[in-house]
C-alpha cells in the first residue's frame, strides 16, 4: 500500500499528470459554484440535499448531476480505479471535499486537498474477502472451487477453525456476519462497496454453472431445485400458495407454482462433482478461472448460453422460459453472415441432433415454429406456448451445440 501512495506522489510530477490535475481542479471549482449551503434546519427548494455533510448541509440542482458525473469519470478512468472503486465510493469522496471547500468558502485550497483526496482512492483498495450467501445448496466437502470463486461450506466447525486465531472482538464481529451455511466466497482487491458488486457477479455466474450442472445430472433432482442468491428468495412455510377453487366450492386444491415436489437442496459431494467433470463441466470451470481479455469468443458465448439456460430453469411461465432457451441456442448458433437468423439456427440445431435427412427436417419444422412462437411472444404477442414446446432436451442440445 505504501508503495502504491509513493507512485501516486511520483506520478504528480509528470506534465500528464499536471494537466489532469488542473481539469479535475476546474471541474470542482464548477460543482462548488453550484452549490448552495443551506442554514441548519432550514428546508431547501433544491431537490439534491445533503443534510450535515462533512459539518455542513448544502444542496444543488439538477444542471450540476452532469458536472459531479463528468469529475467523477476523470478520476476514475485516469487512475483506472473504475474496475476497483464503486461509483458511490467516488461520489462520496467527491462531496466531502466539495464540502470542505464550502465551509472555507475558498476554492483556492484545492491545491492543499487534493493529495489527500487522491491518497484516499488508494488506500481503501484492499484486499477484501467477500462471501456471499447462496440458497438452495447443500454440501458433503468443505469447498469447491468455480473459476476465480469458491463454493464453501460454512459450518460451526469451520468458523470455529477460523476464528481460533482472532481477537474476542473480531471473533465476534466476524461470527455475526458469517453464519452456517453455504457461500460463494471471493477474494478481490478492491473497495468494499466495489468487492461486493465484483463477488456478486461472481456469485451470479458460479450460480449459472450450478443451475447448469442439475440440467447434466436430472437423475439426482429428488426434488424441486432452486439455486439463488439468498437475498432474492423468500420460501417460507408460512408463504401463501397458489389456491384452484372449482365454481360451487366443491372441492379446494392447494399447489405449488408448476411443480408437485417439495424443495430440496441440490447437494454438492464429490462423487457428483466427478461425474459433471466427466461430463465436460470442468472445461466450463477452466473458463472462469481465465482472465476476461484471455477468454477465447468461443468461451464467451458458451458462458452466454449457459446463463440464459440457467435463466430458463429460474422461469414460472412457460413464455419466459422458451424466450431463455432460444436465446441460449442464439448465443451459439446465430449467423454472422446477415443470412435469417431463425431459419439458419434451425439449420444448425437439425445437424446437431441427428445425422439423417428425414429427421433433421422435421427437427428443422419443428424449430421454425418455436422460433415463430418465440418471436410472437417477444413482439408483444399472444401465442401461448405449451409445456410440450419446452421438453426438447434443451440443456443436451446447449452442450451438443458448445461441444460442436
């Protein structure tokens, strides 16, 4: 961190780096010239407030959004923070010197605070270790890694394991946020507004694999699966379910949405992970683990269509669902020669799926009308889909076309 503050400093003496300095300076000398410092308690017509910011409240208008949002880039982009810094981080940075500037009513001690400001960018990136909860997954082994994430087992054991060499009170602080359960945990060097956003992004494509790997192994779903991020999922036994009551009262059915099995967990153990690997999953895992610039075309668009694969697997209305399917096969399949999309992967999944003419065009037909269906529906149409439309192996027809 020391070595990084050093480079900053250095970096002050480049004529670049003078320059940058003096637009950013102009740039905040403008957003002080639109603010108004409100007196304490006083309502403000402003619609931008910021109450006792810093030691003092002020408000601005909404002609100085794009001055704050322009500065706000050129420190970011400059300094390449903007893969490591969030967006609030810097806002908030920003408004706090402004706020100083207001109260010495003299924006001619930018030149004082502005290495500090700076100094502050740098030292909140840190090395953070975020985990993210994760619904639906239980697990016989501790950890299983996914790309640049793990998939981690929190038990009472293992927070016992890892508080042994803490103090009483990072134990505590520590035990209060991670509880038993199962996480996707990341380690990212960022600022922990930003690591939380980069290992929830994370968590969202560890989360598209998994959903993923239940398509691969069927025979092991005893149940319905459900995989999210724990925040976005509420099923709890007093949740009201969908209730089919016949004219006349005759008789009362209750059920769950689309599925006559209760939830279960989809369980990680090595024995599955050995066959998803036999199974070609590791090779998706291998491309996670890749930096971005490093992954092939190819790799990103496999990736894409097992997300919109997953995607469907999250889907209540059988609409959706096909909207998700057949755009995991567009991922794969879609032309790059300007010739019809529709028809051209209806070409491709008929060779994928079978090697006789008859049969690929009735698959080729077939495809068509889903793919009219498709387009019905995501043009504001009608055109109800049925369950039928959906039961095409779609998960082996997504690996068969990645695989060709």
């Amino acid at each position: 961190m020391a070595e990084r503050l050093d480079a900053v400093r250095r970096e002050k003496a480049s004529p670049g780096e003078a320059r940058w300095q003096e637009t950013l300076k102009t740039m905040i000398a403008a957003i002080v010239s639109k603010m108004v410092v409100i007196e304490k308690d006083q309502p403000s017509e402003l619609p931008f407030v910021f109450r006792n910011h810093g030691g003092i409240s002020f408000a601005h208008g909404p002609d100085a959004l794009e001055l704050i949002d322009r500065a706000r880039s050129h420190v970011l982009k400059q300094k390449r923070w903007d893969g490591r810094i969030s967006e609030d981080f810097a806002t908030d940075r920003l408004m706090r010197l402004v706020q100083r500037l207001l109260a010495d009513k003299d924006t001619s001690r930018l030149d004082e605070y502005l290495p500090e400001f700076l100094d502050g960018f740098v030292k909140a990136i840190e090395n953070q270790t975020v985990f993210v909860p994760v619904f639906g997954i239980s697990m016989t082994i501790e950890s299983w890694r996914i790309g640049r994430a793990q998939l981690v087992n929190v038990t009472e054991g293992l927070l016992e394991r890892w508080c042994s060499g803490m103090n009483e009170v990072t134990s505590a602080m520590f035990q209060q946020g991670v509880r038993p359960g199962v996480y996707v945990m990341c380690e990212v060097e960022a600022e922990a507004d930003r690591a939380k956003e980069l290992a929830f992004d994370e968590t969202l494509r560890v989360i598209d694999l998994l959903r993923f790997s239940v398509s691969l192994r069927q025979e092991c779903a005893r149940g319905r699966i459900v995989i999210a991020p724990e925040e976005e999922i509420n099923l709890q036994p007093e949740n009201r379910q969908i209730c089919i009551i016949p004219r006349g009262f005759r008789t009362i059915e209750v059920h769950w949405r689309a599925t006559h099995l209760d939830h279960v967990d989809w369980e990680i153990t090595p024995d599955l992970i050995k066959a998803l690997d036999q199974l070609g999953f590791d090779r998706l895992l291998s491309v996670l683990s890749k930096p971005y610039a490093d992954v092939s075309e190819f790799e990103k668009a496999v990736i894409r269509a097992v997300h919109w694969f997953s995607n469907y697997q999250f889907q209540f209305e059988s609409e959706n669902k096909l909207l998700s399917l057949i755009t995991a096969l567009e991922s794969l399949l879609t032309p790059k020669d300007g010739n019809p999309i529709g028809t051209a992967i209806a070409e491709a999944v008929a060779i994928i799926c079978s090697d006789e003419l008859a049969a690929r065009k009735r698959i080729k037909a077939r495809f068509k009308d889903l793919y009219r269906n498709r387009s019905a529906v995501s043009h504001g149409g009608h055109k109800s889909v049925m369950d039928s439309d959906l039961v095409m192996k779609a998960g082996q027809l997504v690996m068969k076309a990645g695989q060709s």
